[in-house]
C-alpha cells in the first residue's frame, strides 16, 4: 500500500494573477481531499517569476481553511532563510488553528538566488542546518533546552527532511526523521539516496521505521495526446528556467518537444525522468512500475498544469489509476 499526495508550487500562469493561482489552489485542495489524497504540501521560492509560494505559512493557512481533513504543509520551509524560533511560532500556531493536520517539511536550499537570499536574511553569517533542526525540534517539544520558549507550548507535528543528495539522505537517517526525495526536479540520486537512508535509517522517538515519499511529475487525461498537450506548458517553464528566462507558467503549446533542439530536449527529458504522460492506464502503469522500482510509502504529485480544471482531473485519473494500491 502507498499514498498519493500534492506538491504545489503556486505556479501564476499566464494571463492569470496571483488571486487566481490561489482560488486555484483551493479548489485543487478540496478536490484532491475527496480523491484519496493524503497530503498538500507548499513549496517555498523568493524572486523566481511564476512562483508565488514565498508567504509559505500564510498560504498552508489558506489551503487547511479551504479544506476539512487533508494534512497540509510545507515542502519545504528553506531552514536556512529562518529562525528556528520563528518557524516554530509560525507552525505551532497552524498546528492549534489545524490540529493534526499541519505538516513541517525542511530543507537546506536556499529556494532562491543570491540577491533574494541577501535580502531574507538581512547580512546574518550563514546558518548551521544541523544545529538549527536540532534547535527547531528543542522550541516545537517546548522541553526547556532553549533559553526562550516558541509560544505556544509543545507541539508533535511531523518534521520531515527533504532533500536530493546523499547528504540529505545520511542526515534524515540519523535524525530519524522522515525522508522525501525531490526526484520530481532532480531524480539523478533517487535510488542511492533512498536506499542508503534506509540502510542507516536509527529509529527516533518520533518515527520507528523509515519512511519514504519519492517526488514524480504526472499528466493524465483521456488521451495521451491530450495529456502531452496539457504537460507541455510545465516542460516549457522548466526549459525557459534552464535558459535563464523564468516567468508565469506559459499556456500549453502543440509539439513543444519537437521544437526543441536535440541537447534542450535531452537536458529537459534528464531532468523530468520522474514524469508520468498519458491516459489513465499510462499514467497508472507508470505510477505502479515506480512504486514497486523505489518501494516508496508515498508519491507526491507536481502537475504544473495551466487550466485549473485540466489540473483537478489529472490528480483525479492518477488516483483512480492506482486506486487498489492507496492507503
């Protein structure tokens, strides 16, 4: 057994705004609670045209307001950028306006590029990722290792790692915490970063066992050629970021693929070989073949898809397509 969850960029797609990214959202959250859907994550960026997660927090506010019972959070709060001791006010507030519902993915990536990173973190000497888990851990436990307390009080919300390294892998396996692997943007490490985290894995107080979510990028739809059609405008912003051209998620273009030259589309087909195209049986085929190569105990879903309608149904056939596997 596995789940399905989303991870959302808030990609602005073009000719829309950012009230439309997040009616969208919304309406993709609600629609996914009632397909089977385990989580929401939102990613975090900062100066990347098109992307409009920055106010993380804030928009995990929106998405668990807008829903009943689908668990809701980050993927991930770039640590570094922040506080351990704001981060854990922030989330220890959603933690009491969402019980049991808020989840607090961390990474180490900066989720932006160097002026951005100047500006969020206002001249301070670079962060200890390792210490500053450890110190996130001490404010959300409310177990008096800190000088100050994260108001308000102890909070056991889950804290997952994310990463696409070995080093990311090593450091969830010693901290026993749980692991999701970006394999949805960078999939070149995703079966020795996952198995050397399982085979080093020390159990914690929080967490037994390992446990795995693997990253895939899907598109589905009646028909293949409908599904090739609706992934194009995802492959298209990841080629423009490629050539240093970010900006709102384009509409869907016939042949994109074809328009590219033989290096773009082998540098773009690298980089998404995590990525399911097709009808219901494509896409659930290509999901079960993936589960049973990374035995993942969790898929989470990037569909950066222009119509928000097109984007709901392509969740809804991925989940339909493997409904016997969910938990």
């Amino acid at each position: 057994m596995t789940a399905l969850s989303v991870l959302d960029l808030m990609m602005i797609g073009e000719g829309n705004t950012f009230a439309d990214t997040l009616n969208d959202a919304a309406a993709l959250a609600r629609h996914v609670e009632q397909h089977g859907y385990t989580r929401y994550w939102v990613a975090e960026h900062h100066d990347l045209p098109g992307i409009a997660s920055s106010a993380t927090t804030l928009l995990i506010q929106h998405l668990a307001a807008a829903t009943k019972t689908l668990r809701v959070g980050s993927g991930g709060i770039m640590l570094p950028n922040h506080s351990p001791l704001v981060v854990a006010e922030q989330f220890g507030t959603l933690d009491t306006l969402f019980p049991g519902r808020i989840d607090l993915g961390i990474g180490r990536a900066p989720g932006s590029a160097g002026p951005a990173i100047r500006a969020l973190r206002g001249g301070a000497p670079e962060r200890d990722f390792v210490r500053d888990i450890s110190v996130l851990c001490d404010y959300l436990a409310d177990n008096g290792h800190q000088p100050v307390r994260a108001i308000p009080g102890n909070h056991q919300m889950p804290l997952w790692l994310l990463g696409s390294s070995l080093q990311s892998a090593d450091l969830a396996a010693k901290a026993g915490l749980p692991y999701a692997f970006a394999s949805h943007f960078a999939p070149r490490m995703l079966m020795d970063a996952i198995a050397h985290y399982r085979n080093t894995f020390k159990p914690s107080a929080t967490l037994s066992q390992p446990y795995v979510i693997v990253g895939a990028n899907v598109f589905a739809a009646p028909t293949r050629a409908e599904a090739d059609y609706l992934a194009s405008s995802h492959r298209h912003w990841v080629s423009d970021l490629y050539a240093g051209k970010p900006g709102p998620l384009p509409r869907p273009t016939e042949g994109f693929m074809e328009s590219l030259s033989d290096r773009d589309r082998y540098s773009l087909a690298e980089a998404m070989a995590c990525t399911a195209v097709g009808d219901k049986d494509d896409v659930g085929s290509w999901l079960r073949q993936f589960i049973e190569t990374t035995q993942a105990d969790e898929v989470i879903i990037d569909a950066r898809i222009h119509d928000s309608e097109a984007r709901c149904r392509s969740y809804q056939i991925a989940a339909e397509s493997i409904a016997d596997l969910l938990t």
